[in-house]
C-alpha cells in the first residue's frame, strides 16, 4: 500500500498531528506551493513567496467570509450568536474594502506607538511582579499558566481600560471564536461558545456605555471619543466588534507565542545562557522567536476569481489556508530554518504578523511583551529547565500552535 501523501496525513483529528506539524508543512512546502488538503477541504499555501503574493493581493484573494470556513454551525448555537451577528459581521479579519478601511482606520488612528510606548513600563512591572510570585510559590512551575496568559491578559486589559479583575472571564468568553473557527465541534460546546460570544458582545457594549460617560486614556475611550467627535463613522455594533477584535487577536496569540518561545529556547541551553548573561542582541532574538514559533500557523482567504498560484490552478470560490508558519521555514529564505538561530541576519522577514491589507496591528505590542519576558524569565531563573521527560501537549488545531501547559523547574 502506498505511504499517504503529506496533505493526507495534514489532519488535526489524527493523534500525532502536533508532533508532526512541522515536518508535514515541510514536505508539502517541498512537494508544491500549493496542496489541497482533503481533510479541511482547503487549499494549502506554504512557500514564503506564495504566502506573501497572496496576501499582497485582498481583491483575487478575499478575507470576507474566509474566517469561519468549514465551519456549519449547528441551528441551537446559531439562535444564540450566528456568524452574522456584530462580532463577525463587522470582525477585521474576517471582512473586506470598503468595511474593512472603515473598520480599521479608527483603530489605526487610537494605537499610536506612544500609547503602546507608554505600556512599557507597566509590562515591565508586570513581568517582574509575576516572577516574584513564581519565586515564592516552589519549585516549579506552569509558565504558560503563571506568567504566559497572565501577562498577556494583563496587557490587553491595561491597553484598552478594561478592569483587570474582569480578564479571565472576558478571555474564557473570547476563545469562542477559536471554536467557531472549529470545524465539527459536539453541539454542546458550539452553544456553549456561542452563549460566550453574546456575553462578550454585552460586556463590551455595557463598557462602551461607560468610557462615553466617564473616560480614560484606554484604547476604548479613545475609540469612544473620535467617535463623538465624529473623527469616524462607525455603527455602535462596529466599535464594539473593533474593540473585541482587539481583545482576541490581542492575547490569545501572544499567550501562545511567548509559551512556544519559551519551549523553544528551554531547549536550547546556550542561548538561555546567553540571554541569562546579557550576551544576546533582545531585538533579533525577539524576532527569531516569532519567525520559529508563531502560534498563528495559518488563517483563510477565499479566491474571487479562477487564478493561478505558484503555477498551480485554483477555482474561483476555493478556500485557502495560508501559512505563516510554513512560510517562516521556508528553506528558499531562511538558512537552516528548521533551527532556532541568533543572531539570524534576515530573521524580520517572517510572515509572523502576516503582510497587506490586513497586517496586523500589534506588533510593537507583541514584540514588547515577548522580549521583557524572555529577558527578565531567563535573568531572574538561568538555571530554569523543562521538568525533564515532561511532555507539553498541544490543542489538536490546524491554525494554531497553543501549548496546554508548559511545566518548568526554576532550578
Ligand atoms: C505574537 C503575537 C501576535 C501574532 C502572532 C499576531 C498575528 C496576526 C496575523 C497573522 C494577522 C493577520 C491576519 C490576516 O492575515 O488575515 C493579525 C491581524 C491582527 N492582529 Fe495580530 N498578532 C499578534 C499580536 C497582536 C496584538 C498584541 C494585537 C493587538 C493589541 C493584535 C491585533 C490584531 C488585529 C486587530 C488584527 C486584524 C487586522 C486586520 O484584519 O486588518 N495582534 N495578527
């Protein structure tokens, strides 16, 4: 019997999916720059070139509508919250020109580099504050759980004005969209994500009501603000939806990014060494980390018309998957690409943050929170190491790379 090809193998719901992500992106990355996948019925994008070309270009290769491909939600999660409803009807991701521009043009305008500037003290802070109650709670800890997710709930919060007490509640309510990004969830969990959904839809809503009577300097205020100004036109279901893109987009990807970092170089003594000692240039190692271990491994875009990619055809209509993280080891760009590498001359020319229209709009941000606790992490513990033979499993997703727990000696 033949060996199954690599897409045939590319299945989340296959048991070694995780373990063997990378070396599947590899082989179809040097089988084709284009692979249909038959599992998620999509085709597959993985060369940096292509990736690059296709994202280049928001009219041949749309967002709307691409978001929650293959996804059919069931009709009692769709009574509750439908992928009509405000938070996808109007979801940056997940919509194009003219909505797009007007949806993301207000936002562009209130994340200012001073406003993410004037975090940096507090992330600063932040960090220094949750290794001090990592030191005092033993030996060991769950990094992802203990410094990872709060970190980055803590940021998100602080950026936008939201109270820190209501973060993990809003964050459980948030990962809903990962499940309608789910294809084939059990009914109950599609309600259950979808009761979320209308949750954090009314809490933003109650907390837009707020600012507008009592403002801050958060993100949301200021969103508020030009909006009375009427610096921009957006409906009140749009800001709303501005504001929990930002939310999600904001922390579920840095959480699991800053945790892959950390399981790359816990691996990797000499240069948890090195960074230990102060020998490491932050700002290259920073961006090598987010070329290696982005947890965005691939968002969708859907063809408008019949087109040509890379010399393969693709139908008007088709769903593409289109991989960052297969495109940060393409062996075309990067040397050794498999490895983590710093310095590494080229490593800013990583997809990580994707490229075009839709570029992301927390880089700085994301940057900030990686390199502050990478260093901080690595001079507050330099003998810290994974608990040896642990394993750190994985949520069973295709686009993303999320680690479930992420346990660690301090010495
Ligand atoms: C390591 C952390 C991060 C990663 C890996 C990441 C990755 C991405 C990627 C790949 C996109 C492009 C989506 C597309 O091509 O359709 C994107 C868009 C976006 N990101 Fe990030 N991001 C990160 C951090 C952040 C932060 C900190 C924020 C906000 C505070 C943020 C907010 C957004 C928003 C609002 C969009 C939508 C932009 C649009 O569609 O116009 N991201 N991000």
């Amino acid at each position: 019997m033949p060996h199954p090809t690599a897409a045939e193998q590319f299945d989340p719901h296959n048991p070694r999916f995780t373990a063997d992500r990378f070396t599947l992106l590899a082989q179809m990355r040097s089988e084709a720059p284009v692979t249909f996948l038959p599992a998620l019925q999509v085709y597959a994008v993985t060369r940096w070139q292509e990736v690059h070309d296709v994202l280049g270009d928001a009219v041949t290769f749309a967002s709307s509508e691409a978001f929650s491909a293959g996804v059919h939600l069931a009709p009692e999660a769709s009574a509750i919250y439908s992928l009509t409803s405000p938070l996808f009807a109007y979801n940056l991701i997940n919509v194009d020109k003219p909505l797009h521009t007007r949806l993301r043009d207000p936002l562009m305008a209130a994340f200012t580099p001073k406003r993410i500037q004037s975090l940096a003290p507090t992330v600063i802070a932040d960090v220094e504050d949750l290794l001090d109650a990592i030191a005092a709670s033993g030996g060991e800890t769950d990094l992802l759980l203990t410094l990872c997710k709060p970190l980055a709930l803590r940021t998100i919060c602080r950026l936008l004005g939201v109270p820190l007490a209501d973060a993990e509640k809003l964050s459980g309510w948030s990962d809903a969209l990962v499940a309608f990004q789910t294809p084939g969830l059990p009914i109950e969990v599609q309600v259950g994500a979808a009761h979320g959904l209308r949750a954090l839809e009314n809490y933003i809503r109650e907390m837009v009501a707020l600012k507008a009577a009592m403002p801050d300097d958060g993100l949301i205020s200021a969103l508020v603000a030009s909006r009375a100004a009427a610096l921009n036109d957006l409906s009140e279901d749009e800001l709303v939806a501005d504001i929990a893109i930002v939310f999600f987009a904001g922390h579920e990807t840095t959480i699991n990014t800053i945790a892959n970092a950390f399981h790359s170089l816990l691996n990797r003594r000499e240069y948890w060494e090195a960074i230990a000692s102060g020998t490491v240039d932050a700002e290259n190692l920073t961006d090598e980390l987010l070329r290696h271990d982005t947890s965005v491994m691939g968002l969708y875009r859907r063809t408008t018309v019949d087109t040509v990619i890379g010399g393969v055809t693709v139908p008007q209509g088709a769903t593409l998957w289109v991989s960052y993280a297969a495109a940060n080891r393409d062996p075309g760009l990067f040397d050794a690409p498999e490895t983590l590498q710093c310095p590494r001359g080229n490593a800013r020319q990583h997809l990580t943050f994707g490229y075009g229209a839709h570029y992301c709009v927390g880089p700085l941000l994301a940057r900030l929170q990686i390199r502050e606790a990478v260093t901080r992490v690595a001079k507050r513990f330099p003998e810290m190491r994974l608990v040896p033979g642990a394993f750190v499993p994985e949520i069973p997703h295709h686009g993303l790379r999320a680690p479930i727990t992420l346990p660690v000696l301090l010495k």
